[in-house]
C-alpha cells in the first residue's frame, strides 16, 4: 500500500502558517503544556567545538492532539560568513496512534514563526494596551519574526534596531518597514534602541547583556528569545531582579536560562522569581502583568511542544490550501 508524506518547503511553510496562526498555535501548546499533557523530554544536545556549531534534537508527544513531533536544528556560527543561514532545521511530524509519518517540513522557518509567534502571544498577555514602541535587538531572521508577531497584538507605531552589523540593520528596518507598515529606524547605540521603548526584543547570540538596566523604563515588557546556554544572558541581572519573570518551560529555564541562571546563582534572586509559566497564565491560574509600572520579562528557550503544535497547524492549513508536495513513503 503506497503512503504519502507531505513535504512543505521554507515557503510552504510561511504560506500555511501566517503569523496570527501562528501565535494561535502557541496559545494552544502552551496551554496544553500547563495541563500536563505534553511528554517533552530533554533536548538533546550534541557540541561541534572545532566547527563552531551545535546540534539539537527536539522530540514530543501531544496525548490529546495523538501527534509526535522530532526537529532536529543546527546551529553553526561561521555559516553567514560563508553565505549560509546561521540555523538549518528539519521537523518531522508523525501519528500518535500508528506511529505513521505525515509531513517533513523546513525547520528553520518553522522555529522563527513559533519562536517569534511565542513572543506575540507573551507580549499579548503581559505588555501594557497602550504600548506602541518597539525595540529590536538583532537583525536576523528570529528578530524578523519578533517584531511581526508584537505588530499583530499591538498597535505599533514606531521601530528600532540595533545591531552591530549597520548594513544588516539598515536592511532589517527598511524590509520590516515595508512589510509593516510602520515606522522602523536604525538605531547608533543600544541606550538609543531602548529609550522609552514600550516593548523590547532581543534576538541575538551575544553572550552579554545587549542593553543597560538604565535604559529600560518602567511599564516596559520584555521578550528575551535569542540565548539558550547557562552562561549567556542578554538581559542585564538588574533587570531580571526587578522584573516580572515569566518563563516558557520551567524546567528547561532551570537548566538553560543563562539570563536567569546567573543572577541565581549569584544569590541575587531565587527560583520562585521564575516560578511562573505562559501556560499558566493563558490558563488564568497564575496573573501576567499585576501593575501599569511593572517591568515584565518574558524569557524563552523553546519547547518541542512549540514545533508540534506550529508543524500540526501548518501541516492542516496545507492540506486544506493544496501547499507542498507529496512524497511517496
């Protein structure tokens, strides 16, 4: 008997799965996350040292959707100057109840839309109404996807990146500009990015904090997607420790949150600081943000049930829009 796996490109996957899916997705799996019925075991991580890079192997079983997801995502961090993409990734999404394959598809875009779509959901629950300012740190793919998701749960009015790389930022702000409609400007400093920004993204592989605490002002929220390594933090500790913390994954922050695990494990917080979890307050079983003047941070390293749940809607939309291409199995 022939069986067929749908096959979805880097396109396929941006067309099934538009930015307000996206973060309905995440909805979803957060909530399912908090439920308890994810299995969601620990990623897998194997180290390239001489070549600069990292691969992750990501496996999860939704009970009530009866889906697997497996990504495996590498990351090499001489590829841009090479001129290739920085993460390359595939997902395969199976039955849960034959075990049978349904779809492969192009993990790299699948992870900038559900991590930035994570974002857009965190932003939704935790950011004040009236927030309408934006600052991004990065300019690459995840800080694309960043800023599209807060501009589909707020009325952005106005942009800034920083990046080091001018070029790369110059490019970021007049595509996002474009495909916004919103004012984005470059900006010369990191304090100038920052300056009574109402939202602030960061997206990059910096190992030290990418702004100051001083910088960021009162009421602002914060979406921190970019490190997921113990001794990385983008976030100064300062900001941590008088923010309102709110985490994807406990368990995973625990053991790769640098952002969190640093000032920790320098007596400045405890774990209860980071006790809370999105899930549980798409659930309204614990509160997101609990003043105007709050700061909140929203820091993610990502989940598997995050790729099952993006992979499971865009494999649908797909089918239902007659996307990607079948292969016999």
């Amino acid at each position: 008997m022939s069986r067929w796996v749908l096959h979805l490109s880097s396109e396929a996957v941006r067309r099934a799965l538009p930015m307000s899916e996206a973060i309905a997705a995440m909805r979803e799996a957060f909530a399912e996350l908090a439920r308890g019925g994810v299995k969601l075991p620990p990623r897998l991580r194997m180290d390239a040292p001489a070549e600069n890079g990292v691969a992750l192997v990501m496996p999860c079983h939704s009970a009530s959707q009866k889906l697997f997801s497996l990504k495996f995502i590498t990351l090499f961090q001489d590829n841009p100057r090479r001129g290739l993409p920085l993460i390359q990734s595939t997902v395969l999404l199976s039955d849960g109840c034959t075990g049978m394959p349904l779809a492969v598809m192009d993990g790299a875009t699948l992870t900038s839309l559900r991590t930035g779509a994570a974002s857009g959901l965190a932003t939704d629950l935790l950011a004040r109404p009236e927030s309408a300012t934006v600052a991004i740190f990065g300019a690459g793919v995840q800080a694309r996807t960043q800023l599209e998701a807060v501009a589909c749960v707020r009325r952005i009015q106005r942009a800034r990146v920083f990046d080091p790389n001018m070029e790369s930022a110059a490019r970021f702000a007049t595509e996002m500009q474009q495909q916004l409609g919103v004012e984005v400007a470059c900006a010369t400093s990191p304090a100038e990015a920052a300056d009574e920004a109402d939202i602030i993204c960061t997206a990059t592989t910096s190992p030290v904090p990418v702004f100051d605490d001083r910088d960021v002002k009162c009421g602002a929220h914060i979406n921190a997607v970019g490190v997921f390594q113990p001794n990385m933090a983008e976030v100064p500790a300062a900001t941590v420790c008088r923010a309102r913390v709110v985490v994807d994954h406990r368990q995973s922050a625990l053991e790769e949150a640098g952002d969190l695990l640093m000032p920790l494990h320098g007596g400045l917080i405890g774990a209860e600081h980071f006790s809370t979890e999105l899930g549980e307050v798409v659930l309204g079983l614990k509160p997101g943000r609990t003043a105007a003047n709050e700061i909140t941070l929203f820091k993610s390293v990502g989940v598997a049930i995050q790729d099952l749940c993006a992979a499971s809607r865009a494999f649908a939309n797909a089918e239902r829009l007659g996307l990607g291409t079948k292969l016999q199995w």
